[in-house]
C-alpha cells in the first residue's frame, strides 16, 4: 500500500549582503528561533567562501511577506540544503567582488584570491582591497565600477538539490528523497535487574557520520539529543488512559521525559566522509540519534535478559515490563 501523494523535496534559500562598511549580512527564509544553531552554521559557511571570522558575519531571518522558498530543519536536511543556499548567493557575490576589485587593482580575475576580509593579487599581497573598500565602490561610487555594473553588493540563491527524483507510477522505485542522508552506528551496555525492572546503562557510544564537519560541538548536540529522545521512546514516554479512554498522564508532571538523572554518558564519535552529492560534503545528522536508540536498546534489553527467550514487540520498555518477563522462569516449580 503506498502513500496517494508524490513525495518531493523541498528548497531552501539564503540571501547575502555586503553594506557599505563591509559588514556581511545573511538572511535566512526559514521560521527562526529552532534551537540547533543554524546561524553557526551559516556563519561558518559564509567565513569559509569569503575568508573571514564567523563572528564578523550576521545572520537575520527573513519575515513571512519577504521570505523566499524554505521550509526550514526537518529531515536531517536543512544543514546541506541552506549550505547549498548560502554558497549559490555567496558564488554571485564574490563574481561581483572579483569584477570591482579586477578593475581598480588592474589585474586579472583569475589572479585574485580571498583572503583575511579582503581581496589580494596572487603574489603581491600588498596590492590588496578590503570588503569594506569594494563595498563602499560598490554602493556609492558608480563611475569606478565596470561599466555594465549596477551599484549594490548583495545576491540571493534558493537552493534544489539537484540528484532528487520523483518515484515510479508503480512505486517500484521510490525515487531519491533525500539524497543526504548520515550514517550512524551505536552499542549500548545495560544491566537488568530482574526482581525489581531497574536498567542501569554500563555504557554508551554513538559515531555518526555527517560527512563534512562544519561545527563540532552543534554536531556532538544534535547526537546527544536525538539519542536522549529515543531513550525517551525506548523505556519511557506513552499515553496512559483509563477505562473510560481518557488520558490519564496529559501534563509532564506525569508524562516521563526522560532527564538528566536518567541519561547515560554516552561516548560520541564521529567518522568523516564526505558526500559527494553534497555542498561541502555535508550530511545529515540529526536524526542518527533519535531513529537508533529504540533498536539499539532493545537489543540489549533482549540480550541481557535471554535467559528468559525474551522478544521486545513493543515500547516503551518499562519496568513492569521488564519484571513481567521474567516472572515466569522465577516462580518455584
């Protein structure tokens, strides 16, 4: 049975300015305020094309009636599809740059190279002009740019990832959806205590590998958290209702999260192999996480307790569960 509707891709969009001071200014037309850091990531990105300090370089949100095509993170996707934004309006950006700064230093393009917050001739460092200098010709002074040149200094990119498809009317191909996908590895080592359910974790380590690191320490969060989220699937979070079907945990107090006092150290790695299908060689990451540790807990909870022919059907494994199990193969015979 396959899904009536055509699963697509979808955009992302990035816009670049640079004003008359040289200040970079990026804008970004997905909802704001996600809380993975995607201006890390795009200041990074932007610091890598025009060789600057990512703390230099400001990142804005778009409003809805200004916004661009973007949907934003989801999917394990938005790092490669806004880099893929960001390097399309940052690519039109430094083609103007190179042309301004070819005409004023007299040399040819091909010659020039981006280099600490400016652009310098290949061999001749000192023949040099900053971003704020090409800038402020850019804006202000006309008659020094090249003659088909209009004034202003900004681009804007929306970003289609170019190897997506659509499935087969008969759906015995699916097509390519998401063609960035990360590869994640984890292990966990638990201990039960059969009397009374208690898991305790004895270790915990996850590798993932996103392709090209562009900011560890986001990186290392987005592992952290997803597998912290699937902890939460795995042993805690349901619906409890009662005989008359209404809900009987529908706030927090009563709906088990998992916290600080319920998570392992986990021991994270990461191998890096670059997608070659990918801006950057990037790949997606957040979700190693979240989709790996249900699984991979369940086959330790099985694991521990195979003694007793244990087969994990369902989650959340809870206590209860745990002792129901072995209940059996404990009672005096």
């Amino acid at each position: 049975d396959q899904p009536e509707f055509t699963p697509t891709a979808s955009p992302e969009s990035a816009s670049i300015q640079i004003d008359p001071t040289g200040q970079i200014v990026v804008t970004l037309h997905s909802q704001s305020l996600w809380g993975n850091s995607p201006e890390t990531v795009v200041s990074q990105v932007v610091a890598e094309e025009f060789d600057v300090d990512p703390a230099s370089v400001v990142v804005t949100y778009a409003d809805s009636q200004h916004a661009l095509p973007g949907t934003g993170p989801g999917g394990s996707r938005y790092t490669v599809m806004v880099a893929g934004a960001v390097a399309g309006a940052a690519s039109e950006v430094k083609e103007k740059i190179r042309r301004i700064a070819s005409n004023q230093l007299e040399a040819s393009e091909n010659d020039l190279v981006f280099r600490e917050g400016g652009v310098s001739v290949i061999g001749s460092p000192h023949r040099k002009l900053t971003l704020g200098e090409i800038a402020l010709s850019a804006y202000m002074f006309r008659l020094d740019l090249p003659p088909d040149m209009e004034s202003g200094l900004a681009a804007q990119s929306t970003y289609d990832h170019p190897l997506t498809t659509l499935p087969s009317d008969d759906r015995s191909d699916l097509g390519i959806f998401y063609p960035f996908v990360g590869h994640a590895w984890h292990i966990a080592v638990v201990e039960v205590d059969v009397e009374t359910g208690k898991l305790s974790f004895l270790r915990y380590a996850a590798v993932h590998d996103a392709g090209t690191i562009v900011n560890p320490k986001t990186l290392d969060g987005q592992v952290i958290g997803g597998t912290i989220q699937g902890l939460g699937t795995a042993l805690y979070e349901q619906y409890l209702y009662d005989e008359k079907g209404r809900v009987r945990n529908p706030t927090f107090e009563y709906y088990h999260l998992p916290s600080s006092m319920d998570v392992p150290t986990i021991a994270v790695a990461h191998q890096e192999t670059p997608s070659p299908y990918t801006p950057y060689g990037i790949k997606g990451a957040g979700e190693g996480g979240r989709m790996l540790t249900p699984a991979i807990l369940s086959a330790a909870i099985e694991d521990a307790l195979s003694p007793y022919d244990v087969r994990v059907t369902a989650l959340p494994i809870t206590a209860d569960q745990i002792v129901a199990w072995a209940a059996p193969a404990r009672r005096p015979h």
